[in-house]
C-alpha cells in the first residue's frame, strides 16, 4: 500500500469513494456498522483540496485509491459547513492536555474513509499516521470530530487509534465530540 498526497488524477476515484460512504448514501444498518463520513466533496472540490495539498490517499497497485483522509488548516475553509464552524466556535471551551484548543496549532483531520473491500488491512491506521507526521512542524495536533451516531469513527479513532476526546458541542441539533492526536515526527516505518 502507497500512502501518499493526492493529485489531480486520483478525483474520479476519490469523489467515487466518498459519494459511496456519505452519511445519506447509506441504510441506518450500514451507518451502525461501517460508519459515514459527512459533506458535501464533489470532485470540484476534491481537485481543489488535492492541488493545495490537502489530501493523502492509500493507494493499492491494483485497485487504486482505497482510502482518503482530508488534512487541512481551519483558515483553508472560506465557509465551513455547520459542525466545523460550531467546532471553530467551541474552542475555548474544548480542552487538550489542560489547556483550551484555542491555545494550540491544530490541523482538521477528516473526513477519513476506506473502501469497504480495503477494511481491516490497516489503511485508517495508514493514514492516520501519515497525518500526524505530515502534521509535525506545522501544528501541535490533528483535531477530528465525530457524531455522537457514528460508533464506528469512535471505535476507530479513539479506541484504536488513542485519540483524546476534547470534549462534546452541538450544531444543527447533532451532537459531536471532538478528538485530537499530537502532531508526531516522521520516523521509520
């Protein structure tokens, strides 16, 4: 597997892969079970985020993308939708080791997504390191939010991967608890 940034060639395949994982797309049944992610990412805007660097994608040899992780800088979104502008909005509230969020250099991680033949071959987990590596230099941590439905992201993100819950905010009568790693150093693989 090839973890890399996106490129302009990959948007047919990633706008395919999240089309297929948005939240609306799926049966209650498979959001309980595999998880959704949210937003609206068409390829205009995953061309967009892929020539300013914000994509990193798990790339197979033989089927190509699988997976997608969206890493960018909360000044990169010109209108954030409602439960990344209510994040904006909680900062000082949510609290990571001991201090507000506010207090930090953070980076938005997610949405993450893997193609459902990909599951379970250690592609989240891929891309959740290169994240926090690509982070390291450019801000303290990764920080995620998560619908309190979504079961699956938690099981993945905080009880896999260790990420630390900040704390909990509503937007749009939904509620969220939002999550963060420290930005890591690029070390041996």
């Amino acid at each position: 597997m090839q973890y890399r940034y996106a490129n302009e060639a990959d948007v047919p395949a990633m706008a395919a892969l999240f089309a297929a994982n948005r939240r609306d797309a799926l049966t209650e049944q498979q959001r309980s079970e595999q998880g959704f992610v949210q937003g609206n990412f068409d390829a205009a805007a995953l061309r967009a985020m892929a020539r300013g660097g914000r994509l990193l994608v798990a790339a197979d040899d033989d089927t190509g993308v699988v997976g997608l992780l969206s890493l960018s800088s909360p000044d990169d979104l010109s209108s954030p939708p409602p439960p990344v502008r209510a994040l904006l909005e909680a900062q000082d509230s949510l609290r990571w080791e001991g201090r507000p969020l506010s207090a930090w250099r953070w980076l938005m991680y997610g949405p993450v997504v893997v193609d459902a033949a990909a599951r379970g071959r250690g592609v989240a987990r891929g891309l959740f390191r290169m994240a926090v590596e690509a982070a390291w230099g450019r801000a303290d941590a990764v920080v995620a939010f998560i619908e309190a439905e979504n079961r699956a992201s938690w099981r993945v993100h905080v009880d896999g991967f260790g990420m630390c819950p900040l704390g909990e905010y509503v937007a749009a009568g939904r509620t969220y608890s939002a999550v963060a790693a420290p930005a890591r150093e690029p070390g041996p693989r």
